[in-house]
C-alpha cells in the first residue's frame, strides 16, 4: 500500500499547485461532509426523526400535551398486549412487523407478547386457523433483543387468565373444548380478561402501527361496511372498567362453540348497546353509560382500509389513495395477513413494511419473502 501511495502523493505534491491544492482540499472536505449529512437524512429511521415519509397528516394524533404531561405520561408506561395462542414457538415475519412497527411508534410503551406456551395442538381444527406464513425463529429472537428494553414475550397458559373473572365458566364447565375455532375463541376471551385486569390496549397481531396510542382510552373501534359495528380487533381499557365486566358475563351467555365471532365483534357489539341501553352507536362521541364512560373510534382510525377492501394491501403498485385515507389513522388491520398472498415490494403492505418495520422486513427479504 506504501509504495502506491507514495508515488501518487508525489505526483499530487509536484503537479498541482498550492493554491490548488488548498481548494482541492476544500472541495473534498465539503464533498465529505455532503455526504454525511445524506446518509444521516437516510439513516434516521421514523423512530428518530417522527416523521413518516408516506402518510399524510399529522404524525401524532393525540392531542397536544405540555412538557409536564408528557413527563408525567413517560414515567408511567402504557401497556400495549399481543396475544399469539397457536402454542408454536416463534412468530411470522408479519406478526413481528405488528409489533416492530408497535415499538417504533411507541417509544415509551411497556410492549408484551403472550404466547401459549402448551405447544401446537395436532387437532384438524386448530390445523385450519393455524397462519399459512412460515415460523421465523431468526426473525422472533432478533425483535426481542432489538427491542428488549420496551417489548417482553412471556409464555404462559394464556387460559389461566380468565380466572378470577366470569369467563373462566367457560373453561370450567368445558364449554371451550368443542369449539370449531379455538384458537380464535381462545384469544377473544383472553384479550377481555386481561384488559379487565391490568387495563391497557389490546392489538391484533395483524396491526401495522403508525402513530402514538398513548390517548387511547375506554376505546374500540367502528368499521364503516357495516351499520353500528365493533370491532375487537384494537381495545383499550382501563382495568374494571365496569363495561368490562358487563361484556364477559355477556359473552358466557352468547357462546357459541360454532360460531366464528360468537365470543368476538358479534358479542362486543350487542353488549355496549345493551348496556348504554341504545340501538344506535356514534362515533367519536362519549358514551356515558351506567356511571362509566367510553367512546368508539371512526372507522378511519383502525379500520380505514377495511376487510372488503383488504385486497388493496396485495396490488403489485400502491394506490396513492390509500395513503390518503390512512391520514387520520393510529394504525390500520390488515385483516387476515397470516393467510394471504405474497406482498410485493412497491405494494401498499410492502411500503408500509418498510417504512414502519425495517428490520423484520429487511430480514424477512433475505430469508426469503415478506
């Protein structure tokens, strides 16, 4: 290497003039600094700089808080739970995006994933709701540890949480084991039990998140292709919430084995009409019912692209519409996303990836396919 150099040093000291030296000098150092500061833009992931390259709108939608609130809210986490009850080992790279992207938008949320710790059960029931996406072990191990200081993954008996609440009738008259879809059932009675308990926001494991959630209070979601629905796919309650409690007596009474949302949107549904005694279900209005509160959230906030339109999330080129009507949401359900097809790169589920879960995405690349 010294004797390369040398020469070409001596060619650079002889030929060029001092003045021209001196401006060479310059023109590199400003060509280097350039260069840093383009590949610092590029390198600041959303988590740094806040600011989302492809949804319009505000980056954060809760409200604007001062300086003190925002230190009283750091210092007391919210709870953010994902629940994953096939009993398999590890995640799907989609499954890991959700909470990734959770992570990133939620710095300063306490994250926790529960997952059934009883292994895969063999029956053919459970083989039907079982994702067609491949386990990535790789992917699993490298989330938590990218994250571990805010995301924790506790394998329980996810079951044993519904004692001490009226659900856990269901476990002990044996009503759960004949159900046609137990993993669902499963999930739609735990989630209830342990937002019950220890309060807190529930999330799918099929989410994409894009903004805080730290607001969400006393909250679910209406979707808008179909008239005064809930969804239970996002939940957030305070613990005992007094409607809490209402839903699980309700949903011990409206189960049934064979009926897909028995325990699910169906039951979520009918029960805050019966209990703020209504037919009818305005968004964004509080709700004051039985000396409790709560509000339901526009479709456009978790379910803008919504479950008719779930093909929209797989076109091989985004649709820049689609952005638009994410404008105004926390995050969107990407309903199904264990069971559907490959995700294109520049599709709307590929750019969201990339940009809210850069990580698992990359990685899932590599290995092989998103």
């Amino acid at each position: 290497m010294k004797e390369i150099w040398t020469p070409l040093s001596m060619v650079y000291n002889k030929t060029l003039s001092r003045s021209t030296r001196k401006k060479l000098r310059k023109i590199l150092a400003f060509a280097f600094l350039l260069y840093c500061l383009v590949y610092c833009a590029n390198s600041f992931d959303r988590s740094t700089t806040g600011k989302s390259r492809l949804l319009p709108g505000a980056d954060n939608l809760c409200a604007v808080e001062s300086s003190a609130s925002r230190g009283q809210r750091n210092e007391k986490a919210q709870n953010i739970f994902f629940l994953e009850t096939s009993g398999e080992p590890c995640l799907t790279a989609r499954q890991a995006c959700s909470i990734e992207s959770t992570a990133r938008s939620n710095p300063y949320a306490m994250i926790s994933v529960h997952m059934e710790n009883s292994g895969p059960t063999k029956q053919a029931n459970v083989k039907n709701e079982q994702t067609s996406q491949r386990r990535n072990c790789a992917i699993t191990n490298r989330l938590f540890q990218e994250w571990e200081n805010n995301v924790k993954l506790v394998r329980e008996d996810l079951l044993q949480h519904l004692r001490n609440t009226p659900l856990w009738r269901l476990q002990q008259q044996g009503r759960l084991n004949p159900s046609v879809h137990p993993l669902t059932h499963r999930s739609d009675a735990v989630r209830v039990a342990m937002l019950w308990k220890y309060g807190g926001v529930y999330l799918d494991l099929d989410c994409l998140v894009f903004r805080p959630l730290y607001c969400l209070k006393n909250t679910a979601g209406l979707v808008d292709f179909l008239p005064d629905w809930v969804e239970n796919g996002v939940m957030a309650f305070e613990a005992s919430h007094p409607f809490l409690q209402f839903l699980m007596k309700y949903m011990v009474f409206a189960f049934k084995p064979e009926e897909y949302i028995s325990l699910g949107p169906a039951t979520l549904t009918d029960s805050i009409k019966y209990f703020c005694d209504r037919t009818e279900l305005p968004a964004e209005k509080m709700l004051t019912c039985r000396n409790s509160s709560m509000i339901l959230q526009s479709p456009r906030a978790f379910y803008a692209i919504n479950n008719r339109r779930q093909n929209a999330f797989y076109h091989p080129e985004a649709d820049q519409s689609d952005f638009e009507d994410l404008r105004f949401s926390y995050l969107t359900h990407v309903y199904d996303a264990g069971n559907r097809p490959f995700v294109p790169d520049k599709s709307l589920y590929g750019l969201l990836a990339q940009e809210f879960c850069p990580t698992t995405y990359g990685m899932a690349l590599t290995d092989g396919e998103f």
